[in-house]
C-alpha cells in the first residue's frame, strides 16, 4: 500500500497543472481563515499613519482610501485572475457577441417608440433608403437615380469630363501683330481683290497703278510692274499655284500675266468690257470676274485664250474660288447671289446653268473660300446688309449652319493646321475673328486696324494671315502656329513651266 502512496505523490509532482494535495495552503485560503475586523466609520478621508488600523501581521501598501470602498463588504474568495489564453475558444467568443448584437438589435426594432424615433430621425435626414446613407464603405458614391435628384442634394461628378462641356483653347494667339507694314494708296473698295501670298513667300500686294512683292524671307521689296496710265489701276492679282507667275487684272478689263523672277510680262488678254474684280486659277485655267458679272475662263497655253464664258450675275463679280480638287467654282456678285458652278460642263462651253443658285444671303457675297479636310463645304460672307458666314454642301446645295458675325464680312480664310476658319470685318469693329469649326465658337479677335479689313492672305507654311485695310496698313498675324514636335516638313513645290510652255 504504500508503494501505491509513493507513486501517487510522484505523480502529484510531475503534473503541474492538477491540485496540489499536500503542502501549504494558498494565501487566498489562509486570509479566509483569518479573522477580519471591521470599523464603523464611513468616512472616505485617508487615513494618517498614526491612526491607521491593521487587520493582519503584513502591512499593507496599498492605501485605505484606494482599497476599500465604504459601504461594500469585501468578498473572501476575491483576488487577481491571471486568464489562460490557450484554454480559450476566441471563434466561439465572437459568434456570441455578434449574436448578442442582432438580437439586441431585433429586440429595439420590437419597441414601438424606437422604432418610430428612428423613421422620423430617417425622414428628417432625408435618409429614405439603403441608396442614401451619408457614410458607406464602398469604392465610389453611390449612382443617383435616373430621373431624380438625389435627397441629400450631392452634387455627383465623374471621374470623365463630359462630352458636351467645351474643352478650353490651349494655344495662344497673340493680340498683337507681329509685323506692321505701311501699304499707301490702298484702294477703299470692297469689291476688289488686291492682296495675294505665294507659295514661294512672296507676297504682292496692288496700290493704285502699282504692284508691289514684299520677300518675307529676306524682307525686300521691289515694284513688279505699273499702268500705262494714271486713270488705270489694278483691281485684282493672283499667284499661280505652283509657281513665280501672277495673274493681274486691271480697270481696263485687260488681264496680264507676269513672270515674277524675270519681272517681265508673258501676255495680256483682253476681252472683258470693264474692270476686273478677281481672279482665280484652276491650274492653266485662269477664271475671272468682272463689273458687268460675266465670267471668263482663260485658257493660258494657247494662243486663242478665252474658252468659255458664264453669264449668270446680272452684277459685279466680287468673289471668285475655285476648289482645292478643280471640280467646282463658286462665284460671288453684287446681285447677292451665290453661284457653284461645275467645272466638267462650264470650262468648256458657254453654259449659263450653274449646278447650284444660292440666294440666302441679304448683300454682297465677296469672302468665299472652300474647306481644306471637307471637300464639299464651302463657306461664304456676306455684305453689311448680310453680316452671316454660311457653310455649304455644294454636292446638295444645302446650307450646313451660318452665323451672324454682327458686322460686314469682307474675306474668309481656313486654317490647314486645325479645324478653325479666320474671318475679317468691316463696320464696325474692323476686327479679324477666329472661329472654331463647326461648333463656331469664337477663339479670340484680332483687333488693331482703324478701317475695314478689306482683305487677307494665308502664309505658305499656313501660320501667318496678313490683313490689308482701308487704313493703309498690312498687319501680320501669328493665328495658326504649329506644333513643332507634330509638324513634319514639307518640301517647296518646284515651279511649274506650264505656262512658259503655253506661250512660247
């Protein structure tokens, strides 16, 4: 027997953790065992160290007033509790505190006055669904509904600008010109034609009886040619588009072609019974308009130059343009009439039945000029009586949009770097305008002339538009400049010797 008491006791020391069977007994159960005294005062004062009471043999170190609570009797099994982590089941733990919560959480939505406290808290708040919380944990704001506005009135936005909102013009024009040029007896007449830029950066310009070229590479100038007579002047030129000829045309209704480089004149061809207004090429066919509205086509190969004539104005021929692609021919007059002619029919007989009779416009139409990037839009300016630019589809004859520009339009240019036309005005403002196309949204205005800008011509590179005015000045302004890293260079067209060989 007492072998099997000694192995118990082996037992009882190698298991650490089981109850100890012999030895001295815990503090906890020894304080139990111990009488305890008790003092009637209440007072919670701390008590001084002449006066203070012990219960015990040890002393303690704890303060009175911090380790009994008047009133509150002190239970014998109270002490530290030290708790084991490892015995512990945490999953279990935390499944009966969230079950806890529903249920506390089912038990407030049983409660009538709760409830009702809640939905008019919810009402106030505008709060009438899950949609409208003021903080969720989500990864963007919620969507508003289709067709309602949303109740906490939250301005919702997207990450995507939208489409209809306009982007904001990023290049800069500069307001002022970059080069100012006296131009003296510059005719004031809106009908004439009297500036013109080559493709070889000469630029001509028509004062009075004479014709001056302006090099905007070197900045020289010479004097191309002047009338016989002083009653005589020129009332319009144009450069050929691949070389150093011009075309001049003059109040005599004598048209005159120049080769620039030899300053020498090729030929003169007559036939118009007054003054020549514009002109335009269609490679070596060379088209003009006069006062008494007849058209004639020049053929500047042959010897029997005049091939067809087009007699539909019952007016002065004012603005002339033939397309980029030579299949049409718009013509301007003073009877208000915008014509489009075809050029397959009329550049070889006398037909007078133009493709297209456009009569929208309320005055004179002299500022035409055809879109670069859409080959059937051309667009067209109108008079002080007018003051609308209109865009055509010369395929249709409809018109695409107009606008009123509130003053005299007197030339329209399209712009081969962007998607943007530049206008010139008259009365009242004498501005260029800038516009963006087909939204017509105005870019900036260029003002600076005190008179009509009677006329403008486009740089060969396509950044620089020149403007002449009744003032006497040539302005030139940087509207169009490219990007430089976008720009690919372009060679120089050689010059043409189509005509030199025509008339040799």
């Amino acid at each position: 027997m007492s072998h099997f008491h000694f192995e118990t006791e082996v037992n009882d020391l190698l298991r650490l953790d089981g109850p100890m069977n012999k030895g001295p007994a815990p503090r906890w159960q020894r304080k139990s065992t111990e009488p305890r005294c008790s003092t009637t005062s209440t007072s919670t004062t701390p008590l001084r160290s002449s006066s203070r009471l012990n219960c015990s043999k040890t002393p303690s170190k704890t303060p009175k007033s911090l380790k009994k609570t008047p009133g509150k009797a002190k239970t014998p099994s109270e002490d530290r509790f030290i708790p084991n982590r490892s015995a512990m089941n945490f999953e279990m733990n935390y499944h009966k505190m969230i079950s806890a919560d529903r249920e506390n959480d089912e038990n407030e939505c049983l409660s009538p006055s709760k409830a009702e406290f809640k939905k008019k808290m919810a009402q106030n708040m505008g709060l009438n669904d899950a949609n409208s919380r003021i903080l969720a944990f989500k990864m963007k704001a919620p969507t508003p509904r289709e067709g309602h506005l949303n109740d906490l009135r939250v301005l919702y936005s997207n990450s995507k600008t939208p489409s209809t909102s306009a982007k904001k013009n990023s290049r800069h024009i500069s307001p002022v010109p970059e080069r100012i040029l006296d131009a003296p007896d510059l005719i004031d007449d809106y009908y004439l034609n009297l500036l013109d830029w080559s493709c070889n950066n000469h630029l001509a310009v028509a004062l009075g009886g004479f014709v001056y070229l302006w090099n905007a590479a070197t900045g020289n100038i010479v004097q191309l040619c002047q009338t016989s007579t002083p009653e005589c002047y020129i009332g319009s030129l144009a450069w050929i588009k691949e070389g150093n000829y011009i075309a001049l045309g003059d109040s005599d209704g004598v048209v005159q072609l120049w080769d620039v480089e030899a300053q020498k004149r090729l030929r003169s061809m007559a036939g118009h019974s007054s003054r020549v207004g514009c002109l335009s090429w269609n490679s070596y066919i060379l088209s003009s308009g006069c006062r008494s509205g007849a058209i004639h086509h020049h053929d500047v190969r042959v010897a029997h130059h005049h091939v067809a004539t087009l007699a539909r104005h019952s007016q002065e021929v004012c603005g002339l343009k033939w397309s980029p692609d030579g299949k049409f021919l718009a013509s301007g007059g003073n009877d208000n009439l915008l014509l489009v002619w075809d050029a397959s029919i009329n550049t070889i007989s006398n037909s007078n039945t133009p493709l297209h009779t456009l009569n929208q416009h309320q005055a004179a139409v002299k500022a035409l000029d055809w879109c670069p990037f859409q080959r059937n839009v051309l667009a067209s300016g109108g008079g002080t009586a007018d003051r609308h630019i209109r865009f055509w589809n010369v395929s249709t004859g409809n018109c695409l949009n107009s606008i009123d520009t509130h003053s005299q339009v007197c030339s329209i240019l399209w712009s081969n770097e962007y998607k943007e036309l530049v206008s010139s005005h008259g009365y009242a403002q004498n501005q260029l305008t800038v516009w963006k196309y087909p939204s017509m949204v105005k870019v900036t205005e260029l003002t600076g002339h005190t008179c009509r800008v009677l006329h403008m011509a486009m740089s060969p590179d396509g950044q620089t538009v020149v403007s002449a005015a009744a003032d006497e000045t040539l302005r030139l302004w940087k509207c169009f400049a490219s990007d430089p890293v976008k720009k690919k260079s372009k060679p120089n067209p050689t010059s043409s010797s189509l005509v030199h060989r025509g008339i040799r």
